[in-house]
C-alpha cells in the first residue's frame, strides 16, 4: 500500500473515531461483552430509560425478546379474579424473561 493509501486509511479511521468521541450517541453493530464484576452506573437526575417505545424488544435471560406486554387490567380473557390476575402478572414476568 502506497503512503497516499495509508494516510487515507489512518484519515478514516481518525474520523470515525472522532465521530464516536463526538457524537451524543454510538451505534453499535456487535454484541456488548462486559467482564465479571463490572456494573452498569446511570444518572440520578432524570433517570435512564431502557426502551424508548413500548414496540421495540427486549428480554432477560435468554428468552425471546418481546414488545412491551399488556397491562393485567387489559388483559383478555381476565375474569377479575385474584388468583387470575396474580396469574397474569406471572406470565408477563416469564414472558420478559425476569422470572422462570
């Protein structure tokens, strides 16, 4: 590779990272890896928020990701019983994932 190519190269790779630097958000194209014992620290002014629109997907522990369930008091089929509802709320949790 000739010097003019590689001061090309190094150009690019200059602006991407200054892109990233810059930016106020990253794009990311790979899986996230994080080491043992690392944690995740947020802001304690107006929060963070995972999922910003009730239609994208998420999911915990393996299962399938999943848009956001509906409410128990929308549920269909609910007859108002307690025992269905706590029932319902248990299925939402699995559904996400949070519980087996």
């Amino acid at each position: 590779m000739d010097e003019m190519a590689q001061l090309k190269e190094r150009v690019k790779k200059l602006e991407a990272l200054l892109s990233f630097v810059f930016s106020d958000h990253l794009d990311l194209s790979k899986n996230i890896r994080m080491q043992d014992g690392r944690n995740i620290q947020v802001g304690r002014g107006t929060g963070t928020r995972i999922g910003t629109a009730t239609d994208q997907k998420i999911s915990f522990y393996g299962v399938t990701p999943v848009d956001q369930p509906a409410t128990v008091s929308d549920a269909s089929g609910c007859t108002g019983d307690a025992d269905d509802k706590v029932n319902l709320v248990i299925d939402r949790l699995q559904e996400l994932g949070l519980i087996a």
